[in-house]
C-alpha cells in the first residue's frame, strides 16, 4: 500500500463519525450475538434470571444515554469555540481529533444503540431464556464499561479546550511532525540540488497546500524511467496551477507524468502530520493572541516560548541523531532551514510583543539557550531574531529600567563578528 493511501486512511480514521460509528456497530452486534450463543447455556442457569432484570437495566440505559451523549457534544462544541476564540482556530482540528472526547461520545450512543436495540429484540421473545442470559451479562459489562467512561470523560472535561491542554496538544502534534521528518530528513532522498537544463517542469493542477509527498511512489516511477526527480516544494508549501511541483531528469512518459502528478496530495489547509513548520506557527499564533489587547495575557506568550523552545531543541536532537528508513536516491529534495524555524517560532512574537518587558525578556533568554545547545546555524539564528527583537522592543519601550533589562538579556545571545 502507498503511503499516499496510509495517509488519507489515517486522517480518515481520525474524523469523528468513524468512531460513533464502530461503537454502534459493535453495540448492535452485541445485542444480537446474545441470541446464536444461546444453546452454550444450561437451562438450569437461564431460568433464574427473569426477563425483568435484564429489561429494567436496558430501559435504564436507553433513557440515559442519550441525554449524556447529548450533553458531552455541546460541551465539547463549546470547548471548540472557546478554542477558536482565545488560542487559535488552527488548534481546534486537533482538539476534533482527540480519541478521549471521541470515545467517551461513540460510547455513549454506543451503549444507547445497544439498548435500544436489546429491548426491542427482548420484547419480541428474539432471545429466549438461554439468549436472555447472555443478554444479561453483555449488559453487565456494557454498564461497568459506561461507568468507567464517564469517571474518564469527567476528568477530560476539566481540561477540555484550556489554553495550557490546547497548548500541549499543538506540542505534541508538532513533535511528532519533528521525529518523522528527522527519520526522513529530504523525505527519505538527497539533498536539493538544480535540475540541469532541459529538464521537465511538472506543474500543480489545482489550488491549495501540499500536505503529503508519496516519496516511495516517485523513487518507483523513477526507477522504472531512469529519471531523477528535482522537488520544488515540501509538505506545508501554497501551490496554485502552474506552480512548479518538480523538475524531471529524463524522458517520462504520460502515464508516468500523470503518477508523479498524483503522489503529491494537496488540501485546502495545511496538516499537521508532515509539516514540522506548521506546529511551530500554530504555537506563535497562539501566543501573538494572548499579547492581543482583547484578551492581553503576557502569560500564554511566555508559556508558548518555552514550548518553542523545547520543540527547537527536540528538532536539534533529532538531526544529530543518524537518520532512518530507506533512501531514495533519485529524489532530490529541499530541506527544511533552521533559519525558517527560527523565524516562524519567535518573530511574530518579537513584533507583538515589543511593548512587554515581560515577554521580551523572556524571548531574549528563549534565544540564548537555543543559541547555546544549536549548532553554527542555530546560533546564527538565534543571534537574528535576538537583534531583531531588540530593535523592535527600543523602539516602543519608553522606561530606561525595562531597556536595560532587556539589553542584559540580549548579551546573552551573543553578537556577530
């Protein structure tokens, strides 16, 4: 199977209906298997359990279970718009995707389908007495499994949607994004280098962000045409029609053309799973929201340096480490420059919050430890955005003692030359 199709399959099985929808299924097959495994019970047993207990256990469920799936939807809808205004609406694909909210909802209407379904087949005699008994004890289990749902749900709710969990979930979204593409630092070819001239140019066919690179798919191609494909762009990257895609060293032919064509999967937003870049701007834009005078909390900005800082400092751990996976020595690939890194985590926050000393001092330390642990490049990066934080902060900071704090903090980082 091409990564291309484990990519649209992942991002499917994350989508929430999926989930309801396997739980019901499970909730009716449930119901219904009490019936085939009737003959496994003794008679003996199947006649001290009345139709009654069975029965008042479902209706139980069936009258309880909706409004509790009902309730846990709008709290979680709330959750998003309260995600959407005071963190940033780019996080709140990630809070839809998470499995504790989604299986505690597909639970619910889970076990209401599965009672639903238990009375209507117990009031038509489907079961009989032996039926009725594992009826019962799937019922049983269904309860307890309900129980210790909600227990967890509860738990859930009391940080569903917070700025600090949503500030975690971005983190761990764009970590993960880091180790991957650490295994495949040019998505698993060589570094970039320009195509010679006469190559081919195959272009974009529609409008939106690349968000997945079937690389296995286009070493295939390459190998069977003899061809050495030049990439133009990464996951992450706006293309329109025309926009160059690749550039092919060789002579393919349509066919060939068309599949180079389609191992680039392009969506109308940019996805987290493959585009380190994009965690890191989610995180900034959450902190230039708390430096904005609606909601003027330096605290979350302060917070969100920090995470850049460990995120910067995960992609530095994961360079250095040897890389895995296999090789595809016909792609030549751009890689992903530090100096971007930099520049998505800390500018923004430099620009907006030139006029807190609170939080340019903090950026200015953020920037010496990074300096710090990085190499050449980090540090040159590092020095970057350090002198054009500064630059920005003399420029709207009037009190001489906020000046001189953060130009101490500034020394830190180091100067050129």
């Amino acid at each position: 199977m091409s990564s291309t199709a484990l990519y649209r399959i992942r991002r499917a099985t994350r989508r929430p209906w999926l989930r309801v929808a396997a739980f019901c299924g499970a909730g009716v097959a449930a119901a219904l298997a009490s019936a085939f495994g009737a003959p496994l019970i003794p008679i003996e047993i199947a006649r001290s359990i009345g139709a009654d207990a069975v029965d008042q256990i479902l209706s139980v469920l069936a009258t309880s279970m909706l409004p509790v799936a009902t309730f846990s939807l709008s709290i979680m809808v709330q959750a998003y718009g309260g995600a959407t205004s005071n963190v940033t609406p780019r996080a709140v694909t990630l809070l839809m995707e998470d499995t504790r909210a989604q299986n505690a909802v597909a639970s619910f209407i889970g076990a209401f389908v599965y009672s639903v379904v238990g009375l209507i087949a117990l009031k038509t005699h489907f079961y009989g007495d032996q039926g009725r008994v594992i009826l019962f004890g799937l019922t049983l289990v269904v309860l307890a499994s309900v129980v210790v749902t909600l227990v967890r749900w509860i738990d859930t709710l009391a940080h569903l949607g917070r700025v600090g969990e949503t500030v975690d979930a971005i983190e761990e979204a764009a970590c993960a994004a880091i180790r991957r593409r650490a295994e495949a630092p040019y998505l698993g070819g060589l570094p970039w280098c320009p195509a010679p001239e006469g190559a081919i140019a195959v272009q974009a066919q529609s409008t939106g962000y690349i968000q997945h690179v079937d690389s296995g798919a286009l070493e295939a191609l390459g190998e069977a045409s003899d061809l050495v494909l030049h990439l133009a762009v990464l996951p992450g990257s706006f293309v329109h029609r025309g926009r160059l895609l690749v550039e092919i060293d060789g002579n393919p032919d349509a066919a060939t053309l068309a599949g180079i064509t389609k191992a680039f999967v392009i969506g109308d937003r940019r996805s987290f799973d493959d585009d380190p870049r994009f965690g890191i701007i989610v995180l900034t834009e959450v902190a230039s929201r708390g430096l904005s005078a609606a909601i003027n909390d330096p605290g979350t900005p302060i917070d969100v340096i920090g995470t850049q800082v460990r995120v910067l400092t995960l992609w530095a751990e994961c360079r250095a480490a040897p890389t895995r996976g296999e090789i595809y020595p016909r792609l030549r690939v751009p890689g992903i420059e530090v100096a971007d890194l930099f520049a998505d985590a800390f500018r923004p926050i430099g620009r907006d919050g030139a006029a807190c000393a609170e939080v340019g001092v903090r950026l200015q330390k953020a920037l010496a430890a990074l300096h710090a642990i990085g190499g050449p490049d980090f540090q040159a990066a590092a020095r970057r955005e350090a002198d054009n934080a500064l630059a920005r902060a003399e420029k709207l900071l009037d009190l001489p003692d906020d000046l001189e704090v953060l130009r101490a903090a500034h020394a830190l980082v180091g100067h050129r030359g």
